[in-house]
C-alpha cells in the first residue's frame, strides 16, 4: 500500500456556499490533491483549489485538522492500494464563477453549507465535513 500526504480546504463564499469538484466525472469531492515533494500543506492546498475551481484570491481562516481514507476506486468502493492523508484548511473566497484548470476535475460547483454531505462521494470526507460543519 503507498501512503500519500494530500492538502485541500473547505472554501466558503459570502453567501455561506461550499466549493466541491468533481473528480473524473464520477465523483464530488472538496478541492484538494497530492502535496508535491517540498511543499507545504498550506501551499499545497491553496495550488489544489485553484487548479480544481479557478480561484485564485482566498483567505485561509484556520487548519482544520487532517484525517485518513483509501481513495475512491472505479467503482466507488475504496481501493486499498492508496492510503491518504489529507489535511485540510478552512478559506474564505469572493469569487462567483468557478472555472476548473484541471481536466481530472471538469466540473466546480457552489453548494448550500447544509447539503455538502450529500454530495460527498467518500464516507469519510462525508464524516469529516460533518464533523467541522458547526466551525463554518
């Protein structure tokens, strides 16, 4: 099993709105992807969300903590080849229009606070938005 570092956030607008992306077409997810050798976590994340929603200008509120989960095989279920650990930060954001750089993640779109779980593909990104949704 290969054990990877990954960074992302929870991205919130002015109107109390989430970021999530869909990663491959075929799942939602918060921005986030793989810390590169002698990145931080925080500039990791910050390169992550850009690069998945297209917004440049956010304002980082506060670590979050991080958390632990295989990633997503095919067919929705965990493929136990990668073990990830993910880190995740808390950012406030201005911007409307969400343009994905990313072709691996076509798609961004901005969700009330209240139905972001729904969305969440992975049991455990569900488990950890619920558990920092009351720190939004």
């Amino acid at each position: 099993m290969t054990e990877t570092q990954i960074a992302g956030g929870v991205v919130v607008n002015q109107f109390g709105q989430v970021a999530i992306t869909s990663q491959n077409s075929n799942s939602w997810s918060l921005p986030k992807g793989h810390i590169d050798e002698g990145e931080e976590p925080l500039d990791a994340a910050k390169r992550e969300i850009e690069e998945e929603t297209g917004i440049i200008n956010i304002t980082l509120v506060k670590d979050l903590g991080s958390y632990t989960r295989n990633r997503i095989g095919i067919a929705g279920e965990d493929d136990q080849s990668e073990l990830k650990t993910i880190h995740m930060f808390l950012f406030k954001a201005d911007k409307q229009n969400l343009t994905p750089k990313d072709p691996n993640n076509p798609e961004a779109k901005w969700i009330d606070k209240s139905e972001v779980a729904s969305y969440l593909t992975h049991p455990k990104d569900k488990e950890f938005f619920l558990s920092i949704m009351g720190q939004i």
